[in-house]
C-alpha cells in the first residue's frame, strides 16, 4: 500500500488512529501488506515545513533507532488541532521533535538547515508520484501487486473493512 499523507490533513488523522492499528495487526505485522508512506503536503501553508520535519526525523534515527520515527510521526498526529491546520508551526513541530524519545532535535535541524532543499525535493518527487497515480488529495492510497500487476486506488479515510476488501481484491487479481 503507498499511502500518500500530510500531517495538518485532519483525515489522515483520522485513518492514523482509526484504521492502521487495525490494517496493522492483520495485515502489515503478518506480513501480507507492506505499507509506503509518502509525503503529500497540500493542506496549508505549513505542509510542506512539517513533510520536511518528518523526512529528517526519519533520516537521523533510520539507522539506531526506527521505532522512534513513529512516536514522532504518532506525535504529530496527536498534536493536530480540531480546526486542521492552524496548530502546525516551527515552536509546535520544534516540541515535538525535543520531546521525543532517541530523536535529537539538533540533528534534526542540522538537516533541516543543511539539507532541506533536497528534503523538499525528495518530497516533489513523493507529491509527482502520487499525481501520476491520480492522487489529488490526502488521505490517498494505491495498494498494488507485484506479483499480479494489479491494483486499486482509495481516496479518504475509510474503515478498516474497506482497506480489507480492498487489499482482498487487489490479492485476489
């Protein structure tokens, strides 16, 4: 499944907590599914700022210490205000990042600071990819088989048996 997502996109939000511990459990954790996640920033002015953010959290703790790429990523979702997106900005993502377990925030802003124009770059290309797939939003998902060549397309966040169904025909192909 590639799932094209934007940290101020309040449905994304709601497939984050609503839906992926569930296509976790029965679906990632067994092994069937394995889940991309690409940056799709397109809500608000800070977008792209937080895709940034979440790129270079990922970078500095990819190799010592994933797991704390998602406490980050669980953060920032959990930090998203009712209103969408007028929480997000530097003091707000500069907290999370410092209060986040085995990420370093003077890391993170290193990168941010000496690599952020090919941070964004990576993330056009993870926004041109998604365009090509007829994403036009966030949340939005293409599950493929390689083996098959088959695929389908989802826009939204749906429940679990959507993505259940959904992942069963694409399988079944």
């Amino acid at each position: 499944i590639y799932y094209w997502t934007d940290y101020l996109c309040p449905f994304c939000k709601e497939f984050e907590t609503e839906t992926l511990p569930k296509l976790g459990t029965n679906h990632i954790e067994t092994g069937q599914v394995r889940l991309v996640t690409l940056s799709y920033p397109n809500i608000g002015e800070y977008s792209m700022p937080s895709a940034v953010w979440g790129r270079c959290v990922w970078q500095q703790v990819v190799d010592t210490a994933p797991a704390a790429f998602w406490k980050w990523h669980s953060a920032a979702f959990d930090a998203q205000a009712e209103n969408g997106h007028d929480w997000a900005d530097e003091k707000r993502f500069r907290d999370i990042t410092d209060e986040t377990n085995s990420v370093a925030l003077s890391d993170v802003e290193n990168c941010r600071d000496t690599r952020g124009e090919a941070v964004r770059e990576s993330i056009n290309e993870d926004l041109d990819s998604g365009r090509a797939s007829n994403i036009q939003g966030t949340p939005g998902f293409v599950l493929y088989n390689r083996e098959t060549d088959a695929a389908g397309r989802l826009v939204g966040a749906h429940p679990y048996e959507n993505f259940s169904k959904a992942i069963e025909q694409v399988r079944n192909s």
